[in-house]
C-alpha cells in the first residue's frame, strides 16, 4: 500500500501522507514516496500548486519514525527526513493542510511549505529534546526565522507543545479553521492561486524565499532580475491585456 496518496486534480497536485496508525510518522518510505511525488509536480506542467496533508483525523505528521532510529551516524542523504522532500527547493507554491500533531520532522516538513494553514485541533511541536535529540531538519533554522526568537527557543528547548491558536498568534500558520473546513479552505486557496500566472507566482517565490537569506540590496536585484524575466512572458501582456479589456485573464504558464 503507497504510504503517500498522490492525487491530481486538474492543476493541484494533493499529496497525503498515508500512515495515520503511526501517526503519519515519516518513515524512510514515506520520505521517499514524498520526494518521488514532489519532482512529478515539479516537472509536470500540467500541474501549478501543491497541497500536502496527513491521513485519518489525528495528525498531519507526528515526525520521523523513531522505530526506524539506530545508534551511530545515519544513512541516507544528507538532511535526512526533512530535508530531502524540502517543497522550499520547488518553485510552484506548496500548501500545508495541519491537523492534529505537527511534530518534529513533521513540523519541519510544513515550514518547507509556502502556506501553512492548520484545523482548531492542530499542535505543533519540535518533540526531539524529549528523545535526546535536536531537530535535525531545518527546525533550529527556520522556526527562529519563522516565528519570534523567544517563542522559538521555548518550543525548542522544551519540547512543548503550542496550539492552532498559538500558532496562529505567533504567525507560524496564516489561518485557523474548523477542521471539517481545512481541505476546502485549503483547495480555495490553491485555485486562487490557479487563477494568477504561474510563472509570475514562481518568480515571485523563488524571489522571496531566496531573497529572505540575502541582504536588502542583494535581494532587490534579484527581485529585478525575476521581474525582467517576468517581463518577457507571454502572460504579463496577457494579464494587461485582461485588465484593459475588462474580462479575466487566461494564462498559459508561456
Ligand atoms: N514514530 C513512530 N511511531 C509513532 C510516532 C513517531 N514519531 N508517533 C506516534 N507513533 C505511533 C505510536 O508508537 C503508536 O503506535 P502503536 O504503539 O499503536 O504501534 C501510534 O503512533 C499512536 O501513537 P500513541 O499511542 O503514542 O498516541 P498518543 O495519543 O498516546 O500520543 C503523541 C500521541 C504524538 C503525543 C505521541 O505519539 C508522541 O509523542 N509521538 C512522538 C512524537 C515525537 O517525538 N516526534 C518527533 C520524532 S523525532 C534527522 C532529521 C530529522 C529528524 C531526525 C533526524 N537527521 C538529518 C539526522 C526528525 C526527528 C523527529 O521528528
């Protein structure tokens, strides 16, 4: 049985994480099923968002699977768990559905997201202390850049454990709804950003992300450079073209 269930529907891929016995635990498996269906999106131009979820109700991930742990260096890619299935790489936008537990690798994996957006029952945590552990896939780098430093180094230190309202309050996640609302809110999302030209919205990421780690100046060239590329697509003077014209645009991702 595929422990990731990989769904197309018409430009948004859904990825789902397929262990909710396990608490969607990412095992080595999971990882690599998730990194198989995360290039297909990438290199399928069919396809404009991704949305990434857990299976049944009670997690979206509850992080690495620690019945796989063994003593001494690991195997396996460097990065581990986290860092081989980093939606941050990917240009297209990538949208994290949170319910239930955020753990660990878990929460690790939907900071590699664009968009992280949780369920009331949702809980995140970096858990790794409480196993003589540190988050060992991105976790100590991005949940400071994320959220602020302090709330940042009590859930690291502690292995305590914050709500969706918390959550949301630190601005770790954008929004908290109704969980029988999450994957609707969540394909909302996806299809407005369907509506906007793709290679304006992955210009606009890759100026973001990449532009977050480099000072201003830098940063503002580099925002130039997408811009000009933009320039040059079929879909900016399409987009003009709309507005004047007073209907909605249809973009080709040209
Ligand atoms: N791994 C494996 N199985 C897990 C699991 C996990 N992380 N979390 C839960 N499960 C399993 C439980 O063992 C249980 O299975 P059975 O015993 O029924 O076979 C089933 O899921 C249901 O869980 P519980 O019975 O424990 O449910 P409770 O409601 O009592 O508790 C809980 C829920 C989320 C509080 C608890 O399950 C829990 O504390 N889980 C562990 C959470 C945790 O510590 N997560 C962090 C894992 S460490 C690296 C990169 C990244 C990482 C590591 C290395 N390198 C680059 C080196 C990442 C590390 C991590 O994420």
């Amino acid at each position: 049985m595929a422990v990731v269930n990989y769904e197309k529907e018409g430009r948004i891929a859904l990825m789902t994480i397929n262990r909710p016995e396990a608490l969607n635990a990412l095992s080595a498996e999971v990882s690599g099923e998730l990194r198989e269906a995360m290039i297909d999106f990438r290199d399928n131009p069919e396809l404009w968002v991704a949305i990434l979820t857990g299976a049944g109700d009670r997690a979206f991930s509850a992080g690495a699977d620690i019945k796989g742990f063994r003593p001494g260096p690991r195997e396996g890619p460097a990065g581990g768990t986290g860092e081989v299935v980093r939606a941050d790489k990917i240009w297209k936008p990538f949208i994290a559905a949170i319910h239930g537990y955020c753990l660990g690798g878990g929460l690790e994996l939907a900071m590699t997201c664009d968009i992280r957006i949780a369920a009331d029952n949702a809980q995140f945590g970096q858990p790794e202390i409480n196993i003589g552990f540190l988050p060992g896939a991105g976790g100590t780098q991005r949940l400071p850049r994320f959220v602020p430093r302090a709330v940042a180094a009590e859930i690291l230190l502690t292995g305590d454990r914050i709500d969706a309202q918390e959550a949301l309050r630190v601005g770790l996640v954008s929004r908290v709804v109704p969980r029988d609302q999450l994957m609707s809110t969540a394909m909302e999302i996806a299809n407005t950003i369907c509506t906007r030209a793709p290679l304006g919205v992955r210009a606009c990421k890759e100026a973001m992300i990449r532009g977050y780690e480099l000072p201003l100046e830098e940063g503002l060239a580099l925002e130039r450079e997408k811009v000009a590329e933009c320039r040059a697509t079929e879909d900016f003077m399409e987009g003009a073209r709309a507005f004047v014209e007073k209907r909605p645009p249809n973009y080709q991702a040209k």
